[in-house]
C-alpha cells in the first residue's frame, strides 16, 4: 500500500511534519510494509515557512531586525538552496503578536523589517521568494519594505518619510533608482487569502485597521493618505493598482509587491501545494491521508485539507483526514473530497494536556493505527 501523508499543523501542538510523522508510526503498526511519503503541508498563515524549510530539505536563518514598533526582535525565515529560494512570514518581523495591546497604533507601525529581511536573503543568494504576509501589524502600505530595499520615499524637503502611515501622511514623491539593482532578478509570490483592495469602505484601513489599534478618525485619515500613495506610486510604476484584488493585504503591503516588486499574489494553499510538487506524489498513491489541528465547515473554504482532497479526487484517489478537534459542522468535508475523518482525542482533558506536543503525538498515532487495523480487517 502506497499512502501520501500531507497534514497541516496542529497549532500550538504539533507541526506539519511532525503531526505527518505521528499518523504515519501508527500506520506502519498496522501496515508494516506500507511505503508512506509525509509532505509538508501549510495554507500560507502562520507555520508556513516552518513546514517548507523543514519539509523540502531547508535551513532556517535567524537574524535581527527592526520590528513594527522600531525597536529590534529576532527574526527567522527558510532557505532552500538547491532553488535559490528565501520562504518568509512577514508576521516574523511585523506581526501584531509583536505589538503589545496598548502600543497597537498603526500610524507608527512599519513593516522595515520585512524588507531587512528580502535584503539579508538576497545577500545568502536567493532570488525566488514566497512569503505569507498574514497577521500584520502595519498599515503603512508596505512603505517601511519598501524603503529597507532601497526606494526613496520622500516628503517636500526631500527627507525620508517616517515609520508607519504618519510616512504616508507626509508622503511627496517616490524615487526608485537607488532600490536593490538585485531585485530585478528577483521574484515574489506572496501567500494571500483576501481581496481587499487598498481603499475605500473595503480597504486595509477600513476593514483591518481596528484590529490593529485605529480609531475612526484614524481609519478616515489613514484610508486618504493610502489614496495619495497609490497615486504617487502610479507616477514611477505604470502597474500600480490600488483596486487590484489583494492590495489591501497586510496593511497594504500587498500592493507595494505588486506595484515595486511586481509581485504575484495567490491563495497560499495553491502556493504550496505546487511549490511541494504534491501532486506528483499523490498520482503514485492508493490513499491520501491529511488534516489539520481544527477539521469544521470553515476547512472547505481553501484551507489546506481542501486543497489535498481536490487533487486527490482529481485522480481518483481516497482522503482521510485526522485532526485535533471536530465541530459539528465537519460534515461538510465528506462533499467535498474527505472521506472520512477521525479526531485524535482519546478522552476527556484539559485544553493544555490536549495540546501536549507528545500527547497529541500519542493520540494522533495511536488513532491511526486504529484506524488502519480496521481497514486491514476488510482488506483480509
């Protein structure tokens, strides 16, 4: 029996290799001779650079860079050297996990260190990106990046604009030629699951804003100056489009990759699955197995176990899913491309005990193996 494993993180708990690695001990208790492949397996958010550096052979860099508040933290992404390739979350270097309650104020935030961080990979020689940009604490549309890279980004007197949107408040002109020459060899493809454009009721300032510490008076000024910006930055990028679906991603980051960095923008489901080749190891496989920490009705909207079933299915091939936790609402799943799922709890305990690593290790294997002696029975 050939079996494809593909799971994504149990979140706090377990990650995808790890969780992968779990299902398949317990599988091979029961199926000695299976021939078991376990792929990484993320939907763009947060875990994704964890499970492709640590799924496709990678490494994982450290280094310090500026923060969202402008003070240093620690900051990690992957690179897989045999395809020139840096795998990032922007969340790592401006994340709102980074930004305590009472300093959320998006009017200082800035998303520098993102572009410290392209820059140091550039430097270790890559040249092909994929970076999740979910979880943000900024809404300086991606300026602070972009000057990390090199564009100038001025007020009246010629000075560099501030951290945060108070620079696009001030913002005058945008001047390019001193960006990095080595992002012209580059390419970004960016992990985004919205659609927002850059202003307007259903901009980045509207719709993300109060999460991240904006008032009304804020949001109103904010989606003015994001107006400005995208108007400036048609005057040096002839692509820029602030109605472009995405550009409201991450505070606006979104529209910095596709207007400076002629970015790509996809669901991060669809990144991954074609950046781990699954398909091609699903097409050798009598069985499917994926999952997730939470299976409910919400995983069928391009979460990741969606997007395994789907190429399961598209060559006929079985899916079982094991997860953490299943809602009521999970049976959904079984029409559209699970089979059938199983959560790994295996009795009453308390929320920290359940996300154990080694007990939800325990629980994810020996549930497995459970399974799969039952499917042993009807194969005698």
């Amino acid at each position: 029996m050939k079996i494809t494993i593909a799971i994504d993180s149990f979140k706090g708990s377990l990650s995808s290799m790890e969780a992968g690695s779990a299902v398949a001990d317990g599988i091979l208790r029961a199926f000695p001779k299976a021939e078991i492949q376990v792929r990484p397996l993320a939907d763009g958010g947060e875990g994704t650079a964890q499970a492709l550096t640590a799924g496709l052979g990678g490494e994982t860099r450290t280094l310090t860079v500026t923060g969202p508040l402008g003070r240093p933290v620690s900051a990690s992404y992957g690179i897989l050297p045999n395809r020139q390739m840096a795998v990032m979350e922007m969340a790592s270097a401006a994340g709102i996990t980074l930004v305590p309650d009472e300093e959320r104020n998006p009017l200082k935030t800035t998303t520098f260190g993102v572009g410290e961080m392209i820059r140091d990979a550039i430097g270790q020689g890559c040249r092909r990106f994929l970076i999740g940009i979910g979880g943000s604490a900024t809404n300086d549309g991606g300026i602070g990046m972009l000057q990390a890279l090199g564009f100038q980004l001025l007020d009246r007197e010629a000075n560099p604009v501030p951290f945060g949107a108070e620079g696009l408040r001030v913002l005058d002109h945008i001047q390019t030629e001193n960006a990095l020459p080595q992002l012209k060899e580059c390419t970004f493809l960016i992990a985004c699951d919205v659609t927002n454009p850059l202003c307007g009721e259903k901009g980045c300032s509207a719709v993300f804003g109060p999460q991240k510490g904006a008032d009304p008076e804020m949001i109103r000024q904010m989606d003015q100056w994001m107006e400005r910006y995208g108007s400036l930055a048609l005057k040096v990028c002839q692509n820029a489009d602030p109605k472009a679906a995405g550009a409201g991603a991450a505070g606006g980051l979104g529209f910095a990759f596709l207007s400076f960095l002629k970015g790509s923008l996809k669901p991060g489901v669809d990144i991954v699955l074609k950046e781990t080749g699954l398909e091609d190891y699903i097409k050798e496989s009598d069985l499917v197995i994926t999952g997730e920490g939470r299976l409910d009705s919400q995983t069928v909207m391009g979460k990741a176990p969606s997007g395994v079933a789907a190429l399961a299915k598209k060559h006929g091939r079985p899916v079982i899913a094991f997860s953490g936790a299943v809602t009521r609402d999970a049976g959904v799943c079984n029409e559209h491309g699970i089979d059938a799922f199983f959560p790994v709890l295996r009795s009453v305990v308390s929320l920290k005990e359940a996300l154990d690593p080694e007990e939800a290790r325990k629980n994810a294997s020996d549930t497995a193996e459970q399974v799969f002696r039952l499917i042993r029975l009807f194969q005698q």
